[in-house]
C-alpha cells in the first residue's frame, strides 16, 4: 500500500479530471472528495496522472 492522496477543497474547482482518471478512487460532487484510498499499483498511478493533471494543484500524492 502506498500513500494516500489529499485533497485541498479550497483549490478545487471540481473539473473532474481526478475522477476520470482514477473513477475508483475520486468523484465529484460540487467539488472532489477521496472515496477510498487506492489499492492497486495501477490505482496509485492514476491518483499520480491525476494530481499532474490537476488545473489547480488540489490533489496531493505523500510519499511512503
């Protein structure tokens, strides 16, 4: 298990990409909320795609 993502609510305008790259993990609802940690090495690299892709630099990945 890696680390898990945050997310800072004050910067997120809610445009959804998260959740179109990691639909497991992400969702919007007005703005973007965490619904589980990701479990799989494939789920980390897309919570990794998804903060890079992030317009407003909301979304955080820790190390661990």
């Amino acid at each position: 298990m890696g680390p898990e993502p945050t997310v800072d609510v004050q910067r997120c305008i809610g445009c959804g990409a998260c959740a179109i790259l990691a639909p497991a993990v992400f969702a919007v609802v007005q703005r973007v909320r965490i619904t589980r940690p990701p479990g799989t090495a494939a789920e980390r690299a897309a919570v990794a795609a998804a903060a890079l892709v992030c317009p407003t630099g909301a979304i955080g990945v820790g190390r661990g």
